[in-house]
C-alpha cells in the first residue's frame, strides 16, 4: 500500500459527494427544471470525477482508456439529454414553479416564432397558468 | 501491478455511501408528479449505478466493470431522449411539417 494510491481518494470521494448532493437537489428542488439543472451539471461532473479516480487508478493504458472515454461520453451526452427533457417537459404542460422570473420560450410561442408541435390543444401557459394539462 | 490497491472496506464503505444516496432521486422516482421528473430521477440512479460499477472496478481490479460503465452511459442517454420523444415528438417526426405547423396524430403525449 503505496501513499501514492489515496491520491485516488480525492477525486473519488469528491464524486460521490457531488453525486449525493444532486441527489439532494433532485428530492428537493421545487420545479422539473430546476431538478434538472442540479441533477444534470452536478451528476456529470461526480460521475466525471469518479471515472477520473478510476483512471488514476489503473496503470494501464486499455483500462484508463475506457475510463476517459466514458468521461467524454457522459460530457457529450448528458446536456443533450437534459436539454432534449427540458423541452419534453415544457411542452407537455409540466408547471413552472412560482418564483420563476423568465420564461422565453412562452414570449416566442405567443408571438408565433417557435411552434410547438404537441401544444395544440393545451393553451399557452402565460394565458391560462390553471388551465394547463395535468403533468403525465 | 496493474492497479495502486486501496484497502476494500474503505471502498466497501464508499459503495454503501453511494447506494444511500441514490436513496434520494429514488424518492422523487416514487413521487414526482411528472414522468418528467421521473426520467431525471431514473437518470440520475443510473449515474449512481455507474459510480457503483466503477468503485466495483476499484475493488475487485477487473476492467470489465469499466465496460459495464461505458455502456451504462450510453443506455442512459438513449433511455431518456427516447422518453423525451415519448413527451414531446421533434417536428421532424410530424407527418406535415409544413408552413402552418405541424397538423397530424399528435404524439400519445
């Protein structure tokens, strides 16, 4: 047991931290989207750290690889993901939470530059925030 | 020597930290109002399963747990694009992505 090897620990122990606090933040966070910007930036970068650690942790090279490319995979991968489940969500009716400030995709819907292709029969949220579908 | 070994019950104790805390997007999984909320919960549980795949690659010093995370990764991405899909069909998919909008069976959304 070489010193050298608890350098792995820190970037391991910081993933599975930042891990545990998006889980936090998807229980707690009042809003789809707002879940979804924790769970998205935070788990990207703890599941990045722990492959990290990984990485670090093999000496060898075909091992290490895999590693770094499922680093690079989740990097690419998980903002499309979120960004594709975002508009999913907005979409479908899901409801902002109360404090939100900025809603732009509404402002260009009303105004007829973005057509959403599932929002016919439910009415634009700024005009009947009640009056939206139930959420799926 | 094709890995530096770190003692397996601090490993064993990460993974039992790790498992916990995917406790809590289990949680919103169980209650979230929208299936929305439900893909974000099931993505960020895979993510945990990933750490876990990957600690178990710590531990046992096999590299195909390595593999097994690749492939979670990509499970995962395909999984929740193709929920979104489920929620929100792109236009692109519309039978008449014409002028007007797209005018068709809209999705079972």
């Amino acid at each position: 047991m070489e010193p050298l090897a608890y350098l792995t620990l820190v970037p391991l122990v910081g993933g599975i931290l930042l891990l545990t606090i998006a889980g936090l933040g998807v229980l707690r966070m009042p809003d789809v989207f707002l879940r979804m910007q924790a769970a998205s930036k935070a788990s990207s970068l703890g599941a990045a750290l722990v492959l990290a650690a990984v990485a670090l942790h093999y000496h060898s090279v075909g091992d290490s690889s895999h590693a770094i490319a499922a680093i690079v995979l989740l990097f690419i991968t998980i903002p499309v993901s979120t960004h594709l489940l975002a508009r999913a969500a907005y979409l479908t009716g899901v409801p902002l939470w109360k404090g939100t400030v900025q809603d732009e995709l509404a402002a260009a819907i009303r105004s007829g530059e973005y057509v959403p292709p599932v929002s016919e029969e439910s009415p634009p949220p700024e005009q009947a925030p009640q009056g939206r579908r139930p959420p799926l | 020597m094709t890995h530096t070994p770190l003692p397996e019950p601090l490993l064993e104790a990460l993974m039992v930290f790790v498992a916990a805390g995917a406790l809590l997007p289990l949680a919103r999984l169980v209650k979230g109002p929208s299936l929305a909320d439900r893909a974000v919960a099931f993505d960020l549980i895979a993510m945990a399963v990933l750490a876990l795949a990957c600690l178990e690659a710590m531990r046992s010093g096999r590299g195909v747990f390595l593999d097994a995370a690749v492939v979670l990764a990509i499970l995962t991405f395909v999984a929740t694009v193709a929920i979104a899909q489920f929620l929100a069909p792109a236009r692109s998919l519309a039978p008449t992505p014409g002028r007007s909008g797209p005018d068709g069976p809209r999705g079972g959304a």
